[in-house]
C-alpha cells in the first residue's frame, strides 16, 4: 500500500496463474516502480494468502467463497481487506485504490472485471485475450470512451505494440502473428485422434496454464490471437496473417505501405511483456536471459496446417463473419478444453464441439452487452449437450 505518485499502484486480477505468478516476481524485482494493491484468485486459498502476506496489498478476493473463512482467518493479523464471489471482482474493480489493471484471469470469467476497471479509468495491461474475443467492440468502444490506455501482454501482441511506437501516422499492411506450433506441428489425425492430455500439456517452448496450453496444442490460440489483434490494432481480418515459427523467437512482426517489415524478438519469457505493459512508456532495466544469435541456428517459418487443426480455420470464419460468433466460438472451446482435461472428450472432438456449436446459436450481427451475455450462455448449454456434460 502506497501513496507515492511516482509508485503504480497495481490490481492483479488473476494473481495465483502463471501470468499472476510472474507479474508479482516483475513487481517483487522494483519495489521502487509498483506496488501491489489489490489480488485475486478463484480457488488457490493458500497461494493466494502467501501473495497477500509477501506483498501487502489494500484487498484480497477469493472468487470461491466457501474458502473465504479460511482467507480471513489466515489475514486476521493485517489490514487486507478479505472479499469474497464473482460480483466481488466487479466491485473491487471500480474502487479508487489502484491505477493498473493487469487482467490475467483467465477466459470469459475475465469480461466483467475488466469491463467495470476500463469504465472506471484505469489503465490495463491485458493478458486476458477471451475479453477481446468475446466482445472486442464493446471493450474498444469504452476504452476509447473512458480514454483507457489497454497495453497487450501476450507475447505476440506486444511485440507488434513495440513495432507500432513511433509509427502513429503510418498505415500497416499487415501483421504477421507467428505460431509455435505447440506439441503437435507435423503430426496428422491419425496421430492426433489417441492424444491424451499430459502429451497435450507438453508444449515445446512457454509454460503456461492448462488452458492456454491446450490452446496452443489445438491452435485455437492463434485463432483467439487474430481476433485480439483485430479490435487491438483496428484491423481487417485481410491484413492479419499467421506463420508457423517453431523457434519462438520472433515474436511477431508489422509490415508497413514501403514494405519495410519491422520485428520483436526475444527468448521466450512472458515476463517481457509483462514488464513491458506494466512500466509503458518506459523500459526499464531486467535481469532476464538475453538472446545470444550465435547460438541460434536458423529461424524458420511456414504456412499452418488449418486442415489438420481445423480450430485455426472455425476461428478465421468467425473472425471474418464477426457478431457474436467469435463469443459463441469462445465459449464452445472454454467447455470443450475443461472437458478434455478431465478426459471426457478426445482431443480431435474439441474441434467437433465448437463447430456444431458455432452452426447452432443464431447469429447475431451487432449485439448488445447484453447479447453476448446471453451467446456465451447458450453456447455453454448447447456444447455441455453435445458431450453429455450436464
Ligand atoms: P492460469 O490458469 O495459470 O491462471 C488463471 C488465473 O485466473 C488464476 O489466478 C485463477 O485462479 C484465476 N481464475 C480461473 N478461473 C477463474 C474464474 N472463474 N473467476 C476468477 N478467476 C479465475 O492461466 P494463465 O496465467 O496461463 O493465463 C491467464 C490469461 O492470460 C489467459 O487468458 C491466457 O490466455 C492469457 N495468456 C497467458 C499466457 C501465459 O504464458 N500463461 C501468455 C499469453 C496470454 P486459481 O489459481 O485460484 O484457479
Ligand atoms: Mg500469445
């Protein structure tokens, strides 16, 4: 807790992640620069309590309220204020006591709070891209209302916010979004029909959580990515192009009208971007592993195999028909990916869930709040039909 104008003061909704985790080791590294304000998580009690007793912060929600007892026992001796439930998150993202949302909750649980901190003001730097796929418009529409700066943390974003400092008069061509290609690049249904989720987990460069890491297996990732690139960079879906490169060094590129293409690299560690969206405008000094180039090889790139995961090619199709069929599509993989990882469905039938939800919720052109709301549910309901989930 601090009143220091030089000090950001940061909420981290979402705390106890992998993202959560390392914003507080970027925070813990300059003390001098950020302070911690407000966490949250949705079931991690214990982690959530070791953060809070580290790190001090004005407030705690724990999302999950049959835990809250045991928070506010385990909190008696200080301060922190203990909140507990969904609307709790809500709350605590209009209070006064903070300047940076860093949004690192994941999925569409991640919509509200974010929506409620951009209409009260605040800065946010986003690692939660489900916010943008749902409803990118309305985000935009009161980021652009509410005169909110929103900085990406995901790694690919980022990097084309680096290339684009600087260049606010000048028109992009496209983007290019590299890929890893996760576990899976190379490999065919035959070999994909008897995947199972601890194979699935193993992804060749980032570690990350379950969801995102089954994401990237499916490259539902990348397709989620285009969309957060659309409303980010306010582009068509032309302009947005993907290419597999295995290294995870390049972390994405611009090219511009002279045909001048511009790139981020690094080694791949999120607490790059993580640091970078915290401490915007500036760069400030790290301890992190540099890139030595002598010791890479090649850099490689190619076209993605959308016949093969067919995620990347439903998430084109609704990034070019846009309305509520990205937040359908959206909603279909949060409940597909759950199941797969409590081996109910095989890793092939993601795809089949989304698709035949995707052909099932009627379209909506425009929808209102409201509307997406109401997608996102009956997505939910018509997918946990299809696998028997209910
Ligand atoms: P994790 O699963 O590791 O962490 C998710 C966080 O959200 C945890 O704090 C979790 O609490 C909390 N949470 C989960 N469900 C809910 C809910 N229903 N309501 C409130 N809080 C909830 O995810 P990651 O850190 O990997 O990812 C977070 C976001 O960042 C995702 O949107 C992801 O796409 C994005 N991202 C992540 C990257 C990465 O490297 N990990 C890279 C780029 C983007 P608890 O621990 O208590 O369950
Ligand atoms: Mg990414």
């Amino acid at each position: 807790m601090t009143s220091d104008p030089y000090i950001k003061r940061i909420a981290l909704f979402g705390s106890t992640g992998s993202i959560g985790v390392q914003t507080l080791e970027v925070i813990e590294a300059h003390p001098d620069k950020f302070s911690v304000e407000i966490l949250t998580a949705h079931k991690n009690h214990d982690l959530l309590v070791r953060q809070a007793l580290q790190f001090n912060p004005n407030i705690v929600v724990i999302v999950d309220d049959t835990r809250y007892a045991e928070v506010k026992e385990a909190l008696a001796n200080t301060d922190i204020k203990v909140f507990a439930g969904e609307k709790a998150l809500e709350e605590v993202a209009a209070m006064d006591c903070y300047d940076l949302m860093l949004a690192a909750i994941v999925g569409y649980a991640g919509l509200r709070p974010t929506l409620k901190a951009i209409c009260h003001g605040k800065t946010i730097a986003l690692a939660n891209k489900e916010t943008l796929v749902v409803a990118g418009d309305i985000v935009i529409q009161k980021a652009v209302e509410n005169r909110v700066p929103i900085i990406p943390v995901d790694s690919e974003h980022s990097a084309i916010f680096q290339c684009l400092v600087g260049e606010t008069r000048n028109r992009i061509e496209k983007i290019i979004l590299t890929a890893s290609g996760g576990p899976f690049l190379g490999r065919k249904p035959n070999y994909l029909v008897n995947v199972k989720k601890e194979h699935a987990l193993q992804h060749p460069n980032w570690t990350m959580g379950a969801k995102i890491t089954i994401d990237s297996a499916t490259l539902m990732n990348k397709g989620l990515e285009m969309i957060e690139a659309k409303w980010l960079f306010n582009l068509e879906p032309e302009q947005i192009q993907v290419l597999i490169h295995p290294q995870s060094i390049i972390h994405s590129m611009v090219q511009f009208e002279d045909g001048s293409v511009k790139a981020q690299m690094g080694l791949p560690d999120m607490k790059l971007p993580i640091q970078y969206a915290l401490a915007f405008p500036k760069r400030i000094v790290s301890n992190f592993p540099r890139c030595d180039f002598k010791k890479i090889n090649s850099l490689t790139f190619e076209e993605p195999d959308i016949r093969t995961f067919r995620n990347l090619a439903l998430a084109k199709d609704a990034l070019h028909k846009g309305g509520n069929l990205p937040c359908v599509m959206n909603a279909a993989n949060e409940l597909a990916v759950y199941a797969f990882l409590r081996n109910r469905i095989g890793f092939l039938d993601i795809t089949d869930v989304i698709e035949r939800t995707m052909d099932k919720v009627h379209f909506i052109d425009n929808p209102t709040l409201d509307e997406y709301f109401e997608s996102d549910g009956e997505a939910r309901n018509y997918a946990a039909d299809i696998m028997h989930l209910s």
